[in-house]
C-alpha cells in the first residue's frame, strides 16, 4: 500500500513540475524579479497564463489551418469541376465542328458526283422518282417498279443495274420472298432533289408595237 501511495506521489510531484517548468524557466531568465517568499506561487501563476496562452494559440493555430485547408479543399473542387465542364464543352464543340465539317465534305462531293452524272433517260428519272417518297428503311424490288410502270421486271432489273452503277441506287437483301430491294443513295436523293427544283420559267417581255409614224402635209407639196 505504501508502496501504491510512494507512486502516486511521485506522479503528483513530476505534474507539478512539468506544470511549474514554464514559470521557473521564466523567473530563472530574469532573475531581477524580487519574488523572495512567492517563487512558487508566481512560478505557478506564469505557468497557468503560459499554458493557457499555449492551449489558446493551438486552438486558434487548428482553427486557421482548418478554414485553410477547407477552403482549399472547396478551390480544388471547384476547379476541377470547372475544368471538367470547359473540357466536356470543349469536346461538344469540337465533335460538333468536325462532325459539320464530314457532312459539309461529303455533301459537296456527293454534288460534285451528281453534277458529273451523264443524262439520264426518261425511263432512269421516272423510276428514281418512284424511290423519292419511300419512308425509312423501306425498299422498292424490280417487281413492285414493274407493277407500278407496267413493265417487265427484267427491263427494269436492267435499269436498276445501270443505276447502281451509277451509284444513284444501292441493292439490298431483305425484300419479301428474298428478292433483292433497292433504295437511294446519297447521291440519288440529291440528284432526285436536284431534278425537283425545277427553275422557274422567264417570262418574256412584252416587244414594244412601233406606232407608224403620222405624215404631215407640208405646204407647196403636190
């Protein structure tokens, strides 16, 4: 039992030091100080003040290093989110730009193609009309053109074959009774548009009708 109260003695008196070290460090650099009498009770006093100023400046130390590291936290987030947005519009903007500038290309070359088209024949033009109004992913066979034009379904395989050739019409497998279909290319539905704008028509001036000209009598004159 002694030997537990020994223990706590000397746990008590190593606190009272450590307590009354900043205090004697204190008094022991100025030594002017008359404290005959009081040493331990100033030393105690400038102790607790020290230490209370210590814990003070942690406290505020924390809190400055946690507003700083919050709002650095808050910055980073917002730049990094800002960079993401300017990237993702950045990207639309490009994918868009490159994207105008494929179907700007393939326009004009596909006009380019049209323009440099030989004359097509009546019977040509009027079964490409007849590919103008189909709704998507529908197709036109040999049969059904001959139905409509009333001909022969060879004559007008013929001139489906002189049409892709030409590539104003693409053959594809999926009509009914696995008979090839055919539809309008690119190049096709520009022609076909093309053909559809037909310019308007001048209408001539009206010629002028010359009044003949009045004889006057002259005086003298037979």
């Amino acid at each position: 039992m002694s030997d537990i109260q020994n223990a706590l003695i000397d746990i008590a008196l190593w606190l009272y030091h450590a307590f009354s070290a900043p205090g004697d460090w204190f008094l022991s650099k100025f030594p002017e100080l008359d404290v005959a009498g009081h040493g331990p009770a100033v030393s105690g006093l400038l102790s607790a003040a020290l230490w209370l100023g210590a814990i003070v400046l942690i406290v505020t130390i924390y809190g400055l290093v946690r507003d700083l590291d919050r709002a650095l936290t808050a910055f980073v987030v917002r730049l990094y989110e800002e960079s993401r947005r300017t990237w993702r519009v950045v990207a639309r903007r490009l994918t868009i730009a490159f994207r105008s500038y494929a179907l700007e290309r393939q326009a004009r070359l596909t006009r380019t193609e049209v323009h440099e088209l030989p004359a097509l024949s009546a019977l040509q033009l009027q079964i490409l009309q007849s590919h103008a109004g189909l709704p998507p992913a529908h197709l036109l066979t040999s049969r059904d053109i001959a139905r409509d034009l009333d001909m022969r379904p060879a004559d007008v395989a013929v001139v489906l074959g002189t049409l892709r050739k030409l590539t104003l019409v693409e053959r594809t497998l999926g009509a009914d009774d696995g008979e090839h279909g055919y539809r309008l290319t690119r190049a096709g539905e520009v022609f076909v548009a093309a053909g559809n704008r037909t310019p308007a028509k001048a209408t001539p001036s009206p010629q002028r009708t010359e009044r003949p000209q009045r004889i006057e009598p002259r005086l003298g004159s037979a």
